[in-house]
DNA sequence: GCCAACGTTGGC
DNA sequence: GCCAACGTTGGC
C-alpha cells in the first residue's frame, strides 16, 4: 500500500472539517497540478494520507484514507483533471511540525521540504514510519 | 506582507 | 517550440 500527503490551508478546508465530514468523506476538487494529478490517479481505495496544514500551522494533523478512486473533477471547465475523495481515520496525538520535519535529517529526502508547492504528493514508507513516531 | 519557486499562458 | 510574462502557492 502506498502512502500519500495531501495539504490543505485551514481557512479553507481545515482537519476539523474533515473530521466533522465523518466517514462520507469530502471531494478534494481543485487540483490543477499534473504531478498532483499523477499522485491522485495512483491512489488505490484503503491507501493512506496525511492530512498537513499549510500556511497557518504547517503540520501534519492527521490521517485520512482514500474512500473512491480517482473520477473527473466537475469544477474543472477543461476536464483534464480529476479527484479522489477522503474521509478521516484519526488524527495524530502530536502533530508533526514543517519545523521538526526539516530537522530530521531522515526526511531531508520528503517531497514536502524539496517541493513545498506540490499539494497531492507521495511519501516513502520509511518516511510514513518516521513521521508516526515523530507523532506519539 | 514579501518574495522565491514553480507552473502556465501566449506571442513570436 | 522557445521563452518572457504572469499568476499562484506557501514559507518566512
């Protein structure tokens, strides 16, 4: 099972509403990226993501799950870009800060701290395990 | 609030 | 097909 990050900015949809969106889950429309895109495709239904918040906190605050496969996004008006849908699985007991992240020299390799513009990206298993022990 | 990094657009 | 201009993201 691979592993995935995806980044969301709280003042637009923030960990609190994903939680309070239960188990249906929310559409995570809006990605115009293509090596986004890419990430969104591969994803396979059960497979795992963390759920960072970007600009105000910058932390991984917890962990949601891929509950449909990847389908065309109706807000794109060129139709070359899909979704995939996400409900929450729990959050982390601590969050995991950009700040601690970048100290650990094992994530030095993190998709997060070399291109922190990618919004949908993957995370190597060592890098999942890294990261949850960084949690507790 | 600034600005670097990056992606996209459009003129040529 | 190149590349300058522009818009957006997100850390600081």
């Amino acid at each position: 099972m691979a592993h995935w990050l995806i980044k969301s900015e709280p003042s637009t949809w923030s960990w609190a509403q994903q939680v309070a969106a239960g188990d249906k889950g929310t559409h995570w429309n809006g990605v115009r990226n293509h090596s986004a895109k890419l990430s969104l495709m591969a994803m396979q239904v059960g497979e795992e993501a963390f759920f960072y918040h970007s600009n105000e906190g910058k932390a991984i605050v917890g962990i949601v799950k891929v509950i449909s496969p990847y389908y065309p996004d109706p807000s794109d008006p060129t139709h070359r870009f899909g979704m995939v849908d996400f409900a929450a699985v729990r959050p982390l007991a601590n969050p995991v800060t950009l700040e601690a992240i970048k100290l650990e020299p094992r994530l030095s390799q993190m998709v997060l701290v070399n291109n922190s513009r990618l919004s949908v990206q993957p995370v190597r298993d060592e890098e999942w395990a890294i990261v949850l022990e960084m949690s507790r």
